[in-house]
C-alpha cells in the first residue's frame, strides 16, 4: 500500500508518543491535531487496510476502527 502521504504528516512534527495515549484526554489530543492533518483520509485507510491495533491514526482511535471495520464488514454482507 501507499506510503508517501506519511511524509505529509502533521504527527512529524509532534513526539510519537503522543499518538499512543494511554487515555481518552490522550486520545482527543490526538484527535485534535489528526483532524487538520492534510493526509487524515490515506492515513485513517492505511491503518484499516493493514489493521494496526494501536494507537489513533487518521482520527479514529483503536476502538474507533474496530467499529469501521465491523461496520465495513456488515455493510458487505449486506450486499451480497
Ligand atoms: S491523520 Fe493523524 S496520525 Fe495520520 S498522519 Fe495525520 S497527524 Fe499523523
């Protein structure tokens, strides 16, 4: 998959740590700056694609990409 939007990341300008919240105040920090990032739509994807269990990536924590997901899968199932 893709990686070159990683380059246009605002998360590169912040320590990596921060994208790791142990909390949910952690985790709308996160979010905060995910949601002017340039590159939040490829990201938010990759994560999904490559199922990376943690962290917040493209705006959607862990929980959050679960749900995507199962929504995902759903969805399919219904189109079938
Ligand atoms: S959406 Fe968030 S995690 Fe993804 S590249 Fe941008 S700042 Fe980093």
């Amino acid at each position: 998959m893709d990686t070159e939007w990683m380059d246009n990341g605002l998360c590169r300008q912040v320590a990596p740590s921060t994208f790791f919240p142990n909390d949910g105040v952690g985790v709308d920090v996160a979010r905060r700056i995910c949601a002017s990032c340039p590159v939040q739509a490829p990201c938010l994807e990759y994560a999904l694609v490559e199922r990376i269990d943690h962290g917040v990536w493209g705006g959607a924590s862990e929980r959050e990409r679960r749900r995507i997901l199962k929504r995902r899968r759903q969805e399919a199932a219904a189109a079938r």
